[in-house]
C-alpha cells in the first residue's frame, strides 16, 4: 500500500516508474524510493530469515542501524534495503542467514 496524498505531507510527486526482481518475481517501484519501500508496497513484509532459528524479519528502524531488512541484491548480501535506493531491473533474494555471494545477470533495456 502506498500513501499517495498524505494529509500533511501533501500529494506523492510524479515519479518515474521501473520494475525490480524480487526473488523471481517483477515488482513495481518508483524512482528514489527505498528497495524496502517497494517491496513493503507490493506487499511483501518478509525480508530476510535470522541465521540460528530461521525466523523472518523485516523493517525495524528504517534508518540503516539495526540490519533487520538486509537482502541479497544483484548478488551481494547484507545490503540494508531500508536506505538503498532501487534502480531498474534490481535482482533481489530474501536472504537467509547470513547471506551467499551470487553472480547474477540482470537483462538491461
Ligand atoms: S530496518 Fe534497520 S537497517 Fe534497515
């Protein structure tokens, strides 16, 4: 869900919209926004699981300190999705524990 026309904040400027890849799946985002953002708004609440007990985690802080949102994205893990800005055709993966180096191929337009 998006927050389109905010009663403070005022109506969401016109942005650019692209397309990323979350785990196989093309997912709607927009210019400047966060991968979290785009991906909390497609629905997707799950981020990545803990290491020892698998248990899923998503946003916590929203500022880059506490690494709850880290995914894999285009190949490197422990990226913190809640200040990354998404760029089009991002490869992304819910990342599981602590991650895995991936050589990834992203088809650019
Ligand atoms: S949610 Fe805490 S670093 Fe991203």
């Amino acid at each position: 869900m998006r927050v389109y026309d905010h009663p403070i904040l005022g109506k969401l400027p016109d942005r650019k919209e692209i397309t990323i890849l979350v785990d196989g799946k093309k997912i709607k985002a927009y210019e400047d926004e966060t991968i979290a953002t785009a991906i909390l708004a497609s629905g997707i609440k799950t981020l990545r699981y803990t290491s020892e007990k698998h248990e899923p985690r998503g946003i916590f802080c929203a500022i880059g300190q506490c690494t709850d949102c880290v995914m894999e994205v285009n190949g490197q893990p422990n990226v913190r999705t809640c200040i990354t800005p998404v760029e089009e055709n991002m490869v992304i993966a819910t990342q599981q524990g602590l991650g895995t180096w991936r050589k990834v191929s992203s088809k650019k337009k």
